[in-house]
C-alpha cells in the first residue's frame, strides 16, 4: 500500500444521478436503520456489492418489508435475514416448483408470503416481526456497469432516504482491480480516501458520515492508456474480457459511410419525430468534409433526399430541408427496410447503420433469423424510444457488431452526437477471441460477436474456461486487409462478479431468446435459463428465491421475480434433524472486514505460563529448561516431516474411533520412510519442546524419538502422528480465546467451500470441503474438552462429515443449518 492515501476528485451535481427513490441503502417498514455497510469489487465492467444492514423495530409488531433500489440490469445473487432469533436464507428454485410450495404451505395453515422484485427495487416481505427487535439484511448482488458519455464507467448506490437524509451510521468500501491498466479518469461524488496495492488494485473508502454530502454514492472511471490496452480477468472457472480503445483518437482520415435509417411511421407521431429529427441534423452537422452518408425513412415505403444514396457534405442542405418536411404516417416494415439493404452494394469499406425508431415490431422473431440467415452488410447501432422494441433490437444488434440503446425523445440528441463522435474514429474492427491455453467454452461467450472498437467505446465479454492459459484477439485496423493478433495474458481475480457476471449476461440474453421464440422452442430455454441459475444462484426469469426459515423448515416465503434464474433446495423432509442449541441469542452481523464478533466462553483454569527464549535467531516458547537447543537445521527436518504428515491426511478422514487407527497406518509409513532422519533429530534434541505458531495450522514438536516423529495439530487441537500414549508429551496449552477464533476462520472456510459445492454440485467440490470440515471438527474435538455442552454440536457435525463422504445431497442444506446454528450461539 502507498504511505499516504489521496482523495478522488469529486464530481458536480450534473454528473451525479440518483438512484436512492428514497430508500437509501435500504429501508425497514416499521423499523429504524441503525448501521449499514457495503462492500463493492469492481473488475472491468463487472460490479459485486455486497449489503449489510441493521434495524431495530418499534413497540408494536407489524409486518415488516425490506426494500432497496436497484440499479437497471442488477440481478440478486444472495438474501439472508435474521429476524428476532430466526434466520432466513434465501435459496433459488425453480419458479413452478417454488410456487407449489408456497401453495402447499398455504393449505396447511402456517404462514408464507410470495412477493416480487421490480424492476428497479427489490422488495421482500419479512413477516410479522416482534417489537423491540433487531433485523440484520445481508445481500449480495451483481451489476453489469455501461459505458456513458466520454467512455465513462460509472457505478451507483443509493444513500438518500425519503426526507433527503444520510444515514447516520454507513461504511463503504470499494476495490477496483487495474489489471495493470489505472484509469484514466477516476472521480466520485462523495470525499474519500484512495490507496494502491502491489498489484495495482485500488481501495477507495468512504469518508466518515459527518463529511458526506446530501447525495448519492456515484463512481466514474475511464479505462483507457496512451495505446489500446486488454485486461483479461481470470477467476477459476469464469473470466471476463476488456478491450479498451487509447485515451486519445482522431478521425479516420478516408472518412466513414453513415446510413441513417429513420422510422417515420404514426408510432413517430408527435415528441418522438422531432427528436429523431434534431438529432439527423445533429448529426450531419459533426461530419467530416471526407465522411458520406444516406437517410431512408421508412414506414411501408422507403423514401429519401437524393434517392437514398451515400453521398458527401455538398448535399447537406438538401437533406436538412427534406427532413424539416417529414410527417409521421402508415405503420413501420423494418423487415422490408433491412431486406432491401441486403441489396445494397458494397462501398469498399466498413459503413454503419444507424437506426431510430417507436415502433412496435411484431415480427420480431423472424427479424432475427434473417439477420442470423443473411447478415447486415454494415454494423447496426438501434435507437429505440419504445421499450417494446428493445429486446428485438438488442439481439439484432449484437448479430450485426454493434449495440442497441433506449431513449426517450429528450435524449436521442446527445446520444447520436456521441455515437457519430465515436463512429467517426474506429480503432479496430472484426474483433475475435482466439484459445491460447485458457480452456475458451466457445458457446459460453457473451456477447457471441463483439463490436468494433471505437473511440470512447469499451469492448468487453465474458465467459467460461476450464484452463489457466491465455487469449488472443484478432483484429483488423482501419483501412488494412491483413489480421493481426496480440496475447492476452491472465489477471488472476477471486471477484465473484466473474462467476455471477457472467451468469447474469448469459441468462439476460436467453431471457430475449425465449422471448422471441416459438412456443415449441420456449420449453428447452426455460430449463437452460433454469439450470444456469440454479448452478450459479444468480436470480432469473425461470426462477424464484424461497427465503427458508432455518429454525422451522415448513415455513417458506417465497420472492417472485418478474425479470429474473433459480436453484432447486433439497426437500425440507430430507434435512437432519436441527441439534439443540444452548441459547439462541442472535448477535448482529459482522462489518464486511472483520471477523464475526461472538461473545466472550467462559474462562477454562489459566494455561501454565510459558518461558519465552531466544536460540540462534528463533524464538522459543519452552516449559523446561534445556541443555541442548533445536537448531535451524533439525527443526527445518521437523517441519518437513510435519507437513508430509499433513499431506498423508488430505484424503477421507472420518472423525472419531476410525481416525485413530487410519492415523497409526499412516505414522507407520511415515516412521519407515523418516527413520534416519528422525533418529539423527533425536539425537541432537532430547527433551526438546517448542511450540511453532503458523497462519493456517499449529504445530508442536515435542521429544523426538522413533515413536514421535513430530506432533501437530487440525487447528489447535493436539494429535501426535504415531502417538503412543503415555510416552509422547506435549507442551504449551492453547487459550480458549484461540481456539474459538481459530474455529470460527475454520468455520469461515467451511461455508465458503459449501457454497462452491451448492452453485456446483461435483466431487470436485466436494473433497475441499470435507477436509475443511475434519479440520473444523478436530478444533472443535479439542474444545469439548472444556466445554463438554458443545458434545451434541460435535457429534452432529460428524454425522454430517459422514453423509458428505456417502455422498448424501441432503447435506448441503444440513450443513448450513448446522453453521447457522453455531452463528445464532454466538460463541
């Protein structure tokens, strides 16, 4: 990190849109916000937020409604809330299935919500929730960012609430990773304090509540360099792709072909044609003395200055006059317009289509098989003012390289400025993503063709991988004939924006194909939509999101999502039976960068004080004096063979009476293996006891001898390889503050490791975490010692170890109950 951090520059008011609609960074009918945080990792124009937030609710029980905004496109990747003593998770299913089991919860008589998700808030009924009660929102979701004007990317999340307030308690953070490549613009709306990592990554923290200013929490960064630059971010199944055009540019000096295609149908009538019309002439004026273009207005009939032909700046005025005596009238036939185009010859050089329209277009699905049939000779930009058309316009578009935008007739203007600005200096064209080691999934790509790369105009896709290679891109620049191609080497990221990301573009664009399709094709896209979803628990159209109650596993409320994929849960009478616990105070969430906070277990007799030496740079912690000290050299030995034993232990090991044994066959081969070496260590180190502290495991080695080739531990818990009871010792206890810390980061990995295991069900994921959870359970074995209450606690986590190794379904969701039981304990 750099010693001083810096401040962004902050945007003006006309650069900071808002988002909040008055709900701030979530709100709580009934309830009082009391501290929220949010997390934020940014990589190219992937965004993952993460929210958590905190309420306490009046005195009168009252149903009670989460709600936040959110921004276009977001889609909700995770939803958990703890409610007076109770949890509520949120699993993905699939639609009809979620809603039979909504139906069926309501015809026994217990209680079940079914709320939906707009399209920009999300809304979630919580039932009714007791007064004088604390709520704790954790939720997650993933934002696909697009470039604004000037090549901005620019990311929102709402502050405001109704009476225009901040809140009084709110943390924020956010990580922008650089894959080497610093923007080139970086400004927000609020002071901050910014720092830069080894690698490049940025952190940008939010200023403390007192210092914000009554708006909106707005990010803007360009992504450019003096040259056209790549980043590839690298995750361990998922990537995603940037291609940035340089930060300065200049008109191709051949000029460019423009065709301006412009609906003039009834739909037009009105505010519509007249910002059609203002921005042609707009647009015409920005053109360069080398550049030709063509209007054909269309409704059934086609009709134009000059006979629609290209044609160069000394038919400006014509065209200017021509277009001020347009009237709306008839119905649009853009099948027709782009089947006549398909006629056109070539110019002998790249043109761009240029599409305004308000029409409806019925005959969408057919629009798009002839342009997947017969492709457009030139590159597409839409302009719809109606969102009927966007979908159609989206996906046709994208088949032709280029991009499709909705606008209302107030903005038309200064986004045609911008794209003829940016159309008029091309940097690279017929861009191609070529394997070079990655593992590509060729039908994985989103987009499937990537546009051409033009000034201010990132270029970015994702998609999935199966190996730890590179990529190359193929391109061609302006006016040359020849392919070049560059390498793209890896950036490796652990964003789960890659992974949701690309879920989310994936899912958005077989939503439009199912949209567009025959009822006959309709079913296989709903169980695709349904099954990508489901593995990536990224929510969809074909899915919905059942919030179970981890307490009472017949209660189910069920989120409906109008726009949104799914996960199916296993079926609540397959779950273990819940352990009891011994209290069910339920503590708050923890901030995003700490551990979770838990209360203070009773104090075991104080550990015997330990005498603190130095031997030959190394520090001791001995419990007797000692004639001859460990050198440098044999405690190297030592550890060497400590983490071969480790390593001996990384397959199934049962916990219990079946360890003990698989753990003597394994000392036997060990003892075999080490003899000479073992035997010169104890030698040199008779009666020798240290304690050595590592970050991921603590290990003891004790005295040496042919018996004892050294003693580590699963955690902090003491097991001698090749013990033999009542000859091997082990020096120096562990506090119990310790091992309930190291527990809960073991905890820590267990969940994370079983989340991988829900999106991707495969034995792949499987064996990570059943050693996580045998570590988990040795520190646990070690407490119980102490805490013999924790007896039941343990004894059900080795049954669910031993369903995980008969690989039993049901204990996916067994294992989370059994977390969130040790969350819920606090200690």
């Amino acid at each position: 990190m750099e010693a001083a951090a810096r401040a962004l520059d902050l945007l003006g008011d006309a650069e900071c849109p808002s988002i909040s609609r008055g709900l701030g960074p979530g709100t709580l009918s009934g309830g009082e916000l009391l501290d929220a945080s949010v997390r934020v990792w940014i990589s190219g124009t992937l965004a993952w937020v993460e929210s958590t937030a905190r309420y306490t609710t009046g005195p009168g029980a009252t149903p009670s409604t989460y709600r936040l905004a959110f921004p276009p496109g977001a889609r909700l990747s995770r939803f958990r809330a703890q409610v007076a003593g109770k949890v509520l998770e949120g699993r993905l299913q699939d639609r009809s299935r979620a809603m039979q089991a909504y139906q069926a919860v309501l015809a026994k008589g217990q209680p079940a919500t079914l709320t939906e998700q707009s399209v920009d808030s999300l809304e979630i009924n919580l039932g009714a929730v007791p007064p004088a009660s604390e709520v704790a929102i954790n939720l997650t979701y993933v934002e696909a960012l697009q470039p604004q004007s000037g090549g901005d990317l620019v990311f929102h999340f709402p502050l405001l609430d109704q009476a225009g307030k901040l809140p009084g308690n709110f943390q924020m953070v956010t990580v922008l990773e650089t894959a080497g490549v610093p923007p080139a613009r970086l400004a927000a709306s609020q002071p901050t304090a910014t720092q830069s990592s080894q690698r490049g990554d940025l952190r940008i923290e939010l200023a403390r509540p007192t210092e914000l200013k009554p708006r909106d929490f707005t990010l803007r960064f360009r992504l450019g360099a003096e040259q056209p630059r790549v980043q590839l971010f690298a995750g361990e199944q998922h990537f995603h792709v940037g291609i940035l055009p340089p930060k300065n540019t200049v008109p191709s000096p051949a000029g460019v072909d423009v065709v301006f295609l412009l609906d003039r149908s009834q739909a037009m009538a009105g505010a519509n044609l007249e910002g059609a019309r203002q921005a042609l002439t707009q647009a015409l004026g920005i053109l360069g003395e080398r550049d030709r273009f063509a209007i054909w207005a269309y409704n059934e009939q086609l009709a134009g200055p000059s006979g629609g032909r290209l044609t160069g700046p000394s038919e400006r005025p014509a065209a200017l006059e021509w277009l001020k005596t347009l009237a709306p009238a008839g119905t649009a036939d853009l099948a027709k317009v782009l089947e006549q185009l398909r006629a056109v010859p070539g110019t002998g050089r790249t043109f761009w289509l240029v599409l305004i329209t308000g029409s409806t277009l019925p005959n969408g699905g057919e629009i798009i098989k002839a342009a997947q049939a017969r492709p457009l000779p030139g590159r597409l930009y839409a302009f719809s003012l109606s969102g009927e058309n966007q979908v159609v316009l989206s996906r046709l578009s994208e088949q032709c390289r280029g991009h499709a935008f909705q606008v209302n007739a107030d903005q038309v203007k200064d986004a045609v400025e911008r794209l003829i600005g940016s159309l008029r200096q091309p940097v690279a064209f017929e861009l191609e993503l070529q394997d070079q080691g990655l593992g590509l999934v060729p039908e994985s790509l989103v987009p499937a063709h990537l546009s051409d790369l033009l000034a201010q105009r990132p270029v970015s896709a994702a998609g999935r991988k199966t190996g730890q290679g590179a990529l190359s891109l193929q391109l061609k620049l302006p006016h040359e004939t020849a392919v070049r191609t560059a390498k793209i080497a890896p950036f490796p990221s652990k964003n789960p924006a890659l992974a949701a990301g690309w879920a989310s573009l994936r899912l958005a664009r077989l939503e439009e194909q199912r949209q567009l399709a025959a009822p006959s094709d309709q079913t296989g896209l709903t169980q695709e939509l349904s099954e990508i979803s489901v593995q990536s628990g990224v929510l969809s159209l074909a899915t919905a999101l059942v919030l179970l109650d981890l307490q009472n596993v017949a209660h189910l409320h069920v989120l409906r999502d109008a726009s949104q994929p799914q996960v199916t849960p296993l079926t609540p009478a397959n779950l273990p039976a819940r352990p009891a616990a011994e209290t069910t105070k339920l503590p708050p969430l923890p901030p995003l960068d700490e551990k979770p906070r838990v209360e203070p277990a009773p104090a075991p007799p104080a550990p015997k004080p330990l005498e603190v030496r130095r031997d030959r740079g190394l520090t001791a912690k001995t419990g007797v004096n000692t004639s001859n000290r460990l050198t440098a050299k044999s405690q190297g030995g030592a550890k060497k063979i400590a983490e071969g034993a480790k390593a001996q232990f990384t397959r199934q090991k049962p916990p219990g009476s079946d360890r003990a044994k698989i753990e003597g066959e394994q000392a036997a081969k060990i003892r075999d293996k080490h003899k000479d070496k073992l035997d010169s260590i104890n030698k040199e180190t008779p009666e020798v006891r240290r304690l050595i502290q590592d970050d991921s495991m603590t290990r003891v080695t004790g005295e040496i001898d042919p018996a004892f080739e050294s003693v580590w531990t699963f955690g902090t818990q003491a097991a001698a390889v090749g013990h033999v009871p009542g000859r091997t010792t082990v020096s120096g206890a562990v506090e119990p503050k310790n091992l309930r810390q190291q527990f809960l980061e073991r905890l820590d990995g267990v969940e994370q490791k079983l989340d991988r295991l829900r999106r991707q069900p495969s034995r792949t994921h499987a064996e990570p975490l059943a050693e996580e959870l045998y570590y988990s359970l040795g520190v646990l074995e070690e407490a119980c010692k102490s805490y013999p209450n924790l007896e039941p606690m343990l004894q059900s986590g080795q049954d669910l170890y031993r369903a995980l190794l008969n690989a039993n379904p049901a204990v996916i969701d067994g294992l989370q109950n059994w977390i969130d039981q040790w969350r819920s304990m606090g200690s």
